[in-house]
C-alpha cells in the first residue's frame, strides 16, 4: 500500500511553545492531506483538509490560528501546533488521498503523540 | 448528515474463536464508500477494505471477509480463527462521494484475542 510518513513519532515541549508536525507521502502525490487528532480511547476526529497551494479548510471548532496547516509541495503538508497548552496533548494523525489503485482511499501516517508539560 | 456506528465498544475472545464487528452507517448518498482499518497498540491505521455502495458483493481476504448489506445499511467485519496479533481497534468509516472525500469514522471497537 502507500505510504505516508510522519515526523517527529513523539514530541515532549513546554506549555507555550509551538511545535511543528510533518507528514509527507514516500511513494505517490497527494493533492489532498488531512489532519487528525485522537484522544487516549476515542475515535479520530478530523481537524483540517489541506490541499496543496490553497489553504487547508478546518472543521467546525478547530482554531486555525492555533493549529497552522501549510501544504506546500504535493508530498508534505505540514502542522503547527502554536502556544501549545496541556490539552493540546493528543495523538496527532496525517493522511493522505491517492486516486491510485484504490480511487478516494486515505493512508495513514504512523501518528505523533505530543505532550505538553 | 453522515454517521457510523460501532455499538460494540469492546470484544474479547479467545484465540481461534471467529468474531464479528458490527457496522452500521447512515447517509442520505446513494454513492458512498465504506472502509474498515485497524489501529494496533502502536497506533498507525492500517487500510483493509474499502467498498462503494454500488458493489454488494461480500469480500474474503484470508481470514477476513466482509458482509455488506444495504437493506441493513450495514457492513460488518468477521475475522476467522481469530489470533492475538488482531488485537487491535477496529474503525469502520464511511465516505460520500460529494463530501471533499471526508471520512467520517465509527467509535471503533476494541479486539482483545487472548491465548
């Protein structure tokens, strides 16, 4: 299957830091990323539809002044997570389309687990 | 609106046993897709299966087969002779076609085959 890469796997910043989530696609052009995050034991909720060279459409709720989506290349879309706080503590998920073999499929990333102290 | 349902939230069974996830789905499309992943302890999403609504035609895979009925909206997941390595969380997720190719997922059920 595809593959979807992201980095770093893990992070650990101090509360008011910003830090920054890449996720790129190793073996195909991904015109459309999407961003999600998972709390500990629940389902992942989708945060934001990045598309390459326009800018990334967030879900209801989501801050997009908060968390920064850039998709500059058709391989890597990045997320910034601004002034992290403690409850931006979460599991953080890319994926990217392919309209290859298997037509309006998402491969996943492996996640980054971010804790904010 | 779209929605996905996986009432069971968690299953045990015993290796070698077969077990059936449940998935139900609710959308107004008459085009949509349906995927099942699965999310290990390391918490990757692994792609199974993805089925468009027009395709009723149940699916094997190895120990894996699908069981799509649109009468039910429902699309459930058996695994055969189960093994602990399919302990896992099991996401169904649901995609319509005129929807930015969205996915909206199940709650998930959580797998724990046990020797």
């Amino acid at each position: 299957g595809a593959v979807v890469s992201q980095h770093p796997s893990w992070v650990i910043c101090k509360s008011g830091t910003s830090v920054k989530i890449e996720c790129r696609s190793l073996d195909f052009q991904a015109t459309t990323m999407f961003w999600y995050r998972q709390f500990p034991k629940q389902s992942l909720m989708l945060m934001a539809t990045s598309n390459e060279g326009s800018k990334a459409t967030y879900e209801q709720g989501v801050e997009k002044d908060k968390f920064l989506i850039n998709h500059a290349s058709l391989t890597l879309s990045t997320l910034t997570v601004t002034s992290a706080h403690p409850e931006d503590s979460s599991f953080y998920i890319c994926s990217a389309l392919t309209s290859g073999r298997v037509k309006e499929t998402q491969y996943f990333g492996p996640g980054t687990r971010l804790l904010v102290l | 609106a779209q929605k996905v349902t996986q009432a069971q939230t968690e299953i045990s069974v015993v290796e070698k046993e077969d077990v059936t996830l449940d998935c139900v789905y609710e959308t107004r499309d008459t085009t949509y897709y349906l995927f099942w992943y699965k999310q290990p302890p390391s918490g990757e999403l692994v792609f199974l299966i993805r089925r468009n609504s027009f395709d009723e035609q149940n699916e094997i895979s190895g120990r894996y087969s699908w069981n799509f009925q649109k009468s039910t909206s429902s699309f459930n997941f058996t695994i055969t002779a189960s093994q602990v390595v399919d302990s896992a969380v099991y996401f169904c997720a649901l995609i319509m076609t005129g929807g930015g190719n969205k996915l909206t997922f199940g709650t998930g059920t959580q797998l724990k085959v046990e020797l």
